[in-house]
C-alpha cells in the first residue's frame, strides 16, 4: 500500500560511499571530507531519507507495541468517543494507543506525524487530517507505517479510511426539517472544500431538491469554525423580511451556537445538526440530529489498521458507517 522507507545503504548507493561513511555524517561525526559530506547530504535530500531516532535502541524486527490516534480536539466528545474505540481494540492487540491533538492546524498534524512516525517509531497511524492539503506528506509517511484515516481522507493517498455517511445524514436530517413544515432551512457550516463538510453540504440541496423547495444561496454560510461566530451568523439569519425559518448545523460546535442563537432571538425556529449533543434531551424545544456510533468508527479504523501491521496487503480500503436521525429534547 506504500512505497518502501530508503535506508543507509539506498543512501550509500546513490552517493557512491560506503555504508559506513553515510553513519558517520549521519551521527555529525569530525574529519570527513567536505566533498564527500556534501555528497551524502545531497542523496539524503534527494531520497528523503530520515534517521529513526528510536529504531537504534531495537533489535531487527522488533517493534514499538504503540499506535497513534491523531484527532482535531481532545475535549470534543466525538474524537473521546472515537479515541475510547481505538483503544478498546489496540489493549486486545497488546499495544498501547497515544492520542495527540492537532488543533485544526497545518504546523501541528506535520510536527505530531512526523515525531510519531519519524522519533517514536509508533506501529501505525490513525489520522484525522486537517482541512489543508497534505497529500506529500501523508504519503511519505504511509512508506514508513501503516496509516488509516478516519471521519476525512485526504485526496490521491493510498491508505485506508473510515468515514460515516455524511451525505445521507444530512439529507434526512434537512428531510425531517422539511417533513415538520419549515421550508426556509439555512445551512450554517465549515470549510466546503474538505469531503466531510462537502458532503453534508451536498446532502442539505439535496433534501431541498427533492422536496421541490428552491435553494436561496443567502441562506448557506460557509467558513464557520467556532461557536462565538455561528451565533452571531444565526442571529443574521433569524431576522428581516427573507429570514430563515429554520437552520442546520454541520458539527456539534456550530450547534451550540445556533441553539443559543434561537434562544436569544425568541425561539420558534427549527433547529437541526450532524452530531449528537451532551443533554440534548433537556432542551425545551425538541432538536433533529445526526447520531452515530464515534467508538465505532475509532474500533473500526483500528481494526483495519492492525490488520495491515499485521501484514495484510491489498489496496486501500473505505468504509462507510451508517447514521441515524433522531429528535431530543422538547416538553417532558
């Protein structure tokens, strides 16, 4: 599924020295000649060759017994949730599981990936990957341990992934919005350009179309990462002539703030969001969520993942979990 990590020896071949002479540069020792350092940097640069810091200290063969689980937020309940999977499973394989964070950020995923991958020396990888294009990196990496992602995938990376049904979730939850007599629903999510947040979008005009109700593009907001600025955005759409009636959310955070939105403004409006809510079954006006299993899709990605630790071959593979559209909360 990867290509295979260069070694010293690729490294001696291609600059013309020996084994020996590649280690020594390596390791930053004195008196070799400048023409020939310069040649081993070269053909280290050249093949991407990196030194495993931690394979020193093992034996041929030997491995870590660690995998890493690299996820957007630790304190969001659905990367704990996915986290709990993965571990469930990596304990049954005898392996222990490192959870890092990378906080939405570019810098971040490449620092974490490459400190697992590259020093650490983990068995395997599963990664959540931020919304920005890393497909040199992600593939480097998958030449040096297995990788899965999971929940996004980034485009043309030969690897596994683990993904829920993001379009189909969407369509029902905007379907059952439509089904209550709202007919003016507002979209309020993410970055459009990453899969996950394309195909809920995809799945919102679909519900639309099917029920024959016109799209009004001043209705659909985009680039919405935070709480503070999805209530602000549902106030907007809440209020004048061509207001919305109605508004869904595509992740739990922008939840939150459309739900205090509604409140602030009066309530009466439909409210709707992918991902289930803490205490959702208290709020005084019933919801429609997307629910779904996240442990499920943390064991899932890990079981594919140890089964290619495990030396299974064969190309990549993509599973899609199911979701399931349900109402909380309203009048005890």
């Amino acid at each position: 599924m990867s290509l295979r990590r260069p070694t010293m020896h690729d490294v001696a071949r291609a600059a013309g020295v020996s084994v020996a002479t590649v280690s020594r540069v390596v390791n930053h020792e004195r008196y070799i000649r400048p023409e020939t350092k310069a040649a081993v940097e070269e053909a280290i640069a050249a093949l991407g060759f990196r030194r495993n810091e931690s394979a020193r200290t093992l034996r041929p063969g030997q491995n870590t017994h660690t995998v890493a689980l690299v996820i957007e937020d630790v304190a969001n309940p659905f990367w704990s949730g996915i986290a709990r999977g993965a571990e469930d499973v990596a304990r049954r394989h005898r392996h222990m599981l490192v959870v890092g964070s990378t906080r939405q950020s570019f810098e971040l995923e490449r620092e974490l990936l490459h400190d697992l991958v590259l020093r650490r020396r983990v068995d395997g990888l599963l990664v959540v990957p931020t919304a920005h294009s890393q497909r040199s990196l992600h593939t480097e990496l998958a030449g040096w341990a297995p990788m899965v992602f999971i929940d996004r995938t980034p485009g043309r990376v030969a690897a596994d992934s683990v993904v829920l049904d993001n379009h189909g979730g969407a369509r029902e939850a905007v379907s059952q919005l439509l089904r209550l007599g709202y007919r003016r629903i507002a979209y309020i999510g993410g970055d459009p350009s990453v899969g996950t947040g394309a195909r809920r979008l995809a799945g919102y005009r679909q519900a639309l179309k099917t029920a024959g109700v016109p799209g009004d593009p001043a209705l659909v907001h985009v680039g919405v990462h935070t709480v503070a600025v999805a209530h602000a955005t549902t106030l907007e759409l809440l209020r004048g002539p061509a207001a919305a009636d109605a508004v869904f959310a595509d992740n739990n955070r922008m939840a939150v703030g459309v739900l205090h939105a509604v409140r602030a403004h009066g309530g009466g409006a439909g409210v709707a969001a992918f991902d289930d809510l803490e205490l959702a079954d208290l709020l005084p006006a019933p919801v429609t969520l997307v629910t779904y299993d996240a442990a499920a899709l943390g064991a899932q990605a890990a079981e594919l993942l140890f089964a290619r630790i495990g030396g299974e071959s064969g190309p990549p593979r993509r599973v899609v979990l199911p979701t399931t559209v349900v109402t909380r909360g309203g009048p005890a």
